[in-house]
C-alpha cells in the first residue's frame, strides 16, 4: 500500500507538474514568447539557488564536498554541451564556418527571431543538459517523497504536492530550452514528461534503499543545481544579452524578476509545511 501511494505520489508530482507548466507556458503566457526566455532563466536560476542549493546545504554533508559535486557538475555539463556541438557539427562537416554561424546567429537575434533556421548549429544547446539535470534532480524528489511516505502518509501527500508546485516554474523553464530548436510542443512535452516520470523511479528506489541513499540526496541535489545554473548562465542569459530599448530592457527584467519571485514564493511555502 505503501509503495502505491508513493508511485501514485511521485507521478502526479513528477508528470503533473510538467503539464501545468506546459499549459501555462504554450496556453496562457503563449503570446510572451521572447519574455519566456527571461522568465525560464530567472526560474531555473532561482531553482537552484533559493531551493536546491540551501536544501543540500541544510544537510549534514560538508560544505567542501557539496562545493566541489557543484563544480564537477558544471564542468560535466560543459563537457555534455561541447560533445552535443561536436556531434553535430561532425554530421554537418561541410556547412558554415564557426565565425559564420556566430555573425549569423546574432544577426538573427538582432532581429528577434530567437528560433529562425540560422541559429540552427546551436538549436540543441542546453537541451541535453536540461534533460540530464531534470532527471537527476526528479530521482531526488522521489526519493524525497518516498521519504515522507515512509514516516507518515499524510506528510506524503503534502510532500507530493510542494513538489508539484515548485516544480512547475522550474518546468516552465525547461519546455522553453527545448523548444529553441524548433521541437514542436508535444515533443518538449514529452521530453520533459519523461524525465519527470523519473520520479517515480526514484520514489521506489527510495521505498527499498531510502535509508542508503538519503546520504546522497544532498549530492543529487547539487549536481541538478549546477545543470540549472549552467544552462541559464551559458544559453540563456547570453541570448538577452543584445541591444534593446529601454522600455524592452525593463520588460526583460521584469520578466526575469517574475522567474526568480515565482520559485521563491513556492519554495517559501514549501517550507513552511515542512
């Protein structure tokens, strides 16, 4: 019974979450679509350093080795974005010159055409590593779920829904990466389903090894952080990095503000049922 009401638990958090933020990002906010750029770097951002990072800090693992898990990780998706780029600039030997293809990507951008076919040698940058950090970071949660499960079932239900909530401006983030090369929705969708569907992975994983790997929940934690961290710092906020107008500037801003206060206000409120 209990290992159901885990399973029911991390996929209602894990896939639930993702459809939400799927129907706010392509139904609601649809018609923002250059803003979502700064709402996704804001949220991912905002993800790992006001929830992720101080919930791995909170912990009993010291300060050096959560350090060093953060920088490894960064390098590790620096290393996974070069061989995404590599692989495919393998299979295009013969196309434009690297010197081309930045000319061409920031005239694009110039433009506003964030997801116009000139930009097409970068268009899977951040893809891969939002989708390897999504899942590390969703195996945490299951096991954080099944955690809860396993000491009480009510604060089971209460931690399901806290990582629906706080997961939703996250995944907010992730369908907009995807969608830069030029995916259609369903397939974003399904990508981020499917990493979300991790959850429940970790959650009976954690049923049977929670008291092992409650350990290493604060190294999962940091690792996802710092694929978060890398993607908003190294594809998004350099695509915002263009000439605007004021008027656009303080749009971009305050879109970016949004990301960050959304997190903030979910993490907060996850924190005070804990």
């Amino acid at each position: 019974m209990t290992l159901l009401a885990i399973l029911l638990g991390t996929l209602v958090a894990g896939i639930g979450s993702v459809w939400v933020a799927a129907w706010l990002s392509f139904g609601v906010l649809s018609r923002y679509t250059q803003h979502m750029l700064s709402l996704a770097a804001g949220a991912l951002m905002a993800t790992a350093f006001l929830h992720l990072l101080p919930e791995a800090f909170e912990s009993e693992a010291g300060a050096h080795e959560l350090f060093m898990s953060l920088l490894v990780g960064l390098v590790f998706f620096f290393l996974l974005d070069k061989a995404e780029l590599w692989h495919h600039g393998h299979e295009h030997g013969h196309g434009p010159s690297q010197e081309d293809h930045s000319h061409a990507h920031a005239h694009a951008h110039a433009h506003g055409h964030s997801h116009s076919a000139s930009s097409k040698d970068g268009s899977n940058r951040g893809q891969w590593t939002v989708l390897a950090g999504d899942s590390v970071h969703c195996f945490g949660d299951g096991i954080l779920i099944a955690s809860a499960f396993m000491a009480d079932m009510h604060l089971g239900v209460i931690a399901s829904l806290a990582v629906l909530a706080h997961e939703i401006p996250h995944h907010m983030g992730d369908l907009v990466v995807l969608r830069q090369d030029n995916s259609s929705r369903q397939a974003a969708i399904l990508k981020v389903s499917m990493a979300g569907a991790i959850t429940a992975l970790g959650g009976a994983v954690g049923y049977v090894l929670v008291d092992a790997l409650r350990e290493w929940l604060p190294f999962f934690l940091v690792v996802a952080s710092s694929s978060f961290v890398y993607v908003a710092l190294a594809d998004l906020i350099p695509q915002l990095q263009k000439r605007l107008t004021a008027r656009e500037t303080a749009a971009q801003i305050l879109w970016l503000g949004a990301g960050i206060g959304m997190v903030a206000l979910v993490s907060a409120l996850a924190g005070h049922q804990h």
